[in-house]
C-alpha cells in the first residue's frame, strides 16, 4: 500500500487532541530526566516538535531549539482549546522524502508536491508549480467528482426503493395466491390434497428463493452506496481540512478512483443477475371437474 501522509497526520494530531483533551500534560523531556535523576522536575508542556513528537516545557524547548540536530524544527504551540481541525492546519507540509524540508512545489508531469531539495534533484527539468494555487484547482476538480459521485448514491437508493417495491409487490402476490390455492383446496376431495401439497412447496421454495436472491443484492449494493459514500466523505475531508500540499498528495489517487466509481456500472455489475419472480395460479376447471384436476401453477422467474 502507497503511503498515506495525510491520514498519518490525521493519526498524529488525533492522538495529540486527545491527550490535551485531558488537561495539563507533561514535559516529555522532563519525564526522561525523572526516570534518570529519580527527582521529580516535570513540568507543564507549552509546545509540540513536529519532528521529534514530543511536547515540551519552556525552558526545554529553548534547550532544544539551541542545540538539536541540523533541520528545521518546527513547532506547535499547545493549547487545549485546538480541536482536531486547527491542529491538522498547524502540522507543516513535510516533504515525504526529506523530511527536514517542507513541499513548495507541485510537479505537473509527475503529479506530486514536492520540496526544493526533490525539485533539483529529480524535478528541475518538469514543469513545476506552487502547490497552493494548484490545489485549489486540484480542490475544485476533487469537489466536482464529489459532486458526480452523489448521482450515483441516489440511484442506489432508488434501486434500493425498487427492489422493496418488487419485494412488496412479490410478497403479496405470493400471499394472494397461497390464499387461492387454499380456498380451491377446501373444496376438493382427499385425492387432490396431495397436488394442493406440491403446489404450496413450490411457492415456499420460489418464495424462499427469491427472497434469499433479494437478500443478496441488496447487501451488494449497499455495500456499494457505502463505499461511495465513504469516498465522498473522505474527499471532502481532504479539500476541507486537508492542507495545499495534503490536497496535491491525494488528488491523483483521489480523482483515479472517482473515476473508477462513476464508471461503475450497478446495473451491469449488480443487478445483472438478479431476478424477479411471477407467481399466479389459475383454475382451469369448474367445480363439475373438480376430479379432472386442480389447477396450473406459474412461476416465472426474470429479470428486472
């Protein structure tokens, strides 16, 4: 699986929301000095690093900014009233190869944010732009297939309502002509009762059948809705909450499956198999001959 870059910070900043949701937390870096001195120094954490994930106190904070490792060290002030959403626009835009470098450019060819370190390396020949500006195009390309994608909720569900209706419609046709073939078989003598037997067994397999096949589809194509409806939910999270340089990650991926699902054929690759199921009986003798028979029973089984 490709990674994920915006769903690790999503990840991150989940985890980094809930333990300030607690109230006061502690310095990372006092608490390693605690379990080293035995002393108990901690003290209240005011700031995050990005690349080292540690939150951090004043006074370790200025230690870190003076003596770490060479790179750019970026930081977030905590505050417990940050939701998740503030924080994700906080994190940076780290470039997913150098990770002491942050994504400025959106390579057109290859279709990727990159850092300026990627771009003298691998891009300087591309045509390159800044990501910002290609990511609200990216966006509104992302909220158009989202756009595209809700016709294709509403004709699972408008298939879904057909489907009940067939359903329905099935049911009671069955229950109709159960009851017919009940009422002729008051009437007749001990010798038919068997054939009266055979028809009702039929109607129970069809009926049974017909539901199960019911069953069947209709988990498929919800299923079907949900995937979309995921889809949809995550792209515009992505546009939404996402930064520049989130929104040119995803947008290739995103707008390849976005086309893949409006080119999903639910007729063809659900329904194509499903059946529907007539049911009718009719009498074909009076009472006078009755001993000449009971009746005919019709199941034809076909597709929508």
């Amino acid at each position: 699986m490709p990674k994920n870059s915006f769903a690790e910070k999503k990840l991150d900043v989940k985890k980094l929301s809930t333990t300030l949701s607690q109230g006061d937390v502690a310095c990372d870096v006092c608490c390693d000095d605690e379990e080293k001195s035995g002393e108990r120094v901690t003290k209240k954490a005011t700031v995050y690093c990005i690349e080292c994930r540690r939150k951090m106190c004043e006074k370790c904070c200025r230690y870190h900014q003076k003596f770490r490792l060479p790179g750019v060290h970026k930081f977030i002030e905590l505050s417990s009233e940050l939701n998740v959403d503030e924080l994700l626009l906080k994190f940076p835009e780290v470039c997913d190869k150098h990770m002491d470098e942050c994504t400025k450019l959106y390579c057109v060819k290859c279709k990727e944010a990159v850092c300026m370190i990627c771009f003298a390396e691998s891009h300087h020949k591309h045509r390159c732009s800044d990501v910002k500006q290609v990511a609200e195009d990216l966006g509104k390309q992302m909220t158009s297939n989202a756009e595209s994608l809700v016709a294709k909720v509403t004709e699972c569900q408008t298939m879904l309502e057909n489907i009940d209706e067939n359903e329905k419609m099935f049911c009671q046709t069955v229950t109709d002509t159960e009851n017919l073939i009940c009422e002729r078989a008051e009437g007749m003598i001990q010798s038919i009762e068997a054939r009266k037997k055979s028809f009702l067994e039929q109607l129970s397999i069809a009926k049974d059948k017909q539901k199960k096949e019911t069953m069947n589809v209709r988990a498929e194509i919800e299923r079907h809705q949900v995937v979309v409806e995921n889809f949809i939910r995550y792209s515009n999270e992505v546009k939404e909450k996402g930064t520049a340089s989130d929104i040119a990650k995803l947008a290739g991926k995103l707008n390849a499956r976005s086309e893949e699902l409006q080119k999903f054929s639910i007729d063809k690759e659900l329904v194509s198999d499903y059946n529907v199921t007539d049911v009718s009986f009719a009498s074909v003798m009076t009472d006078d001959d009755l001993t000449q028979g009971f009746g005919n029973l019709t199941i034809d089984v076909h597709g929508m």
